[in-house]
C-alpha cells in the first residue's frame, strides 16, 4: 500500500513525497476512519473518502448546506426527501461540495479500495 500512497501523491496530486505524510495516510487507510479522513500533505490538506461511503456523505453535506444557507422554517411533521435533494444537486462530480479550494475531485485505488480525494484548502 505504502507505494500505491507515494503514486497517488507523486503523479496524480503531483506533490513532494513526505514518508512521515505518507505514514499517517496508510494508518487511516489500514487502520483507521478508513470512510473518511483528512490528511496534510506537502503543506495542503486533502480529504480522503471511500467510494463506498460517498454518496451518504454527500447527501448529509447536502443537507447541512441547504439548512445552513437557507431559512427553511418547516414545520417538524414536514419531511424533505434529502436523497432526491441530493441528486437535484448532483451535476458533474462531488467536486464542487467537497473541495472546497479548486472543485477539483480525484479517484484512487488503494489495495481494491476505490477514494475519492478532494483538495480542502
């Protein structure tokens, strides 16, 4: 895996190689919040989530800007269908809402397990 780590940062982020950055990417993938995790690499922080998981993700991040950016004022017996929410959102990549520096969204196999990775600041 620790290869897989350095080609990701080296070719597709196209950022120096920091074995201690390096390190700390392949405990959260191995062993750690293996959904989502951020992580500092060369300086920049970047969001790593697994394919799995994103669309979840996704649809609560939808949920929690809509609420944040607009006085809804419903009523508690008024349901919102946030899956259809989140698909009306839902045009050309999770870029926009995840990354949040560039929109820029990229995808990486580690070891079978497919991650989205967005760049956050």
């Amino acid at each position: 895996m620790t290869r897989d780590i350095i080609d990701c940062i080296a070719t597709e982020l196209e950022l120096q190689v920091d074995r201690d950055e390096v390190r700390a990417i392949e405990e959260e993938l191995v062993g750690g919040d293996y959904e989502d995790f951020y992580a500092e690499i060369d300086g920049e922080e970047y969001r790593f989530i697994h394919e799995d998981f994103i669309w979840d993700i996704y649809k609560d991040a939808i949920k929690e800007i809509t609420e944040d950016c607009y006085d809804l004022n419903l009523p508690n017996w008024l349901a919102v269908d946030w899956e259809q929410t989140a698909e009306n959102c839902y045009q050309d990549g999770y870029g926009h809402t995840f990354a949040t520096y560039d929109g820029v969204e990229y995808e990486y196999m580690f070891d079978d397990a497919n991650y989205f990775i967005f760049r956050t600041n």
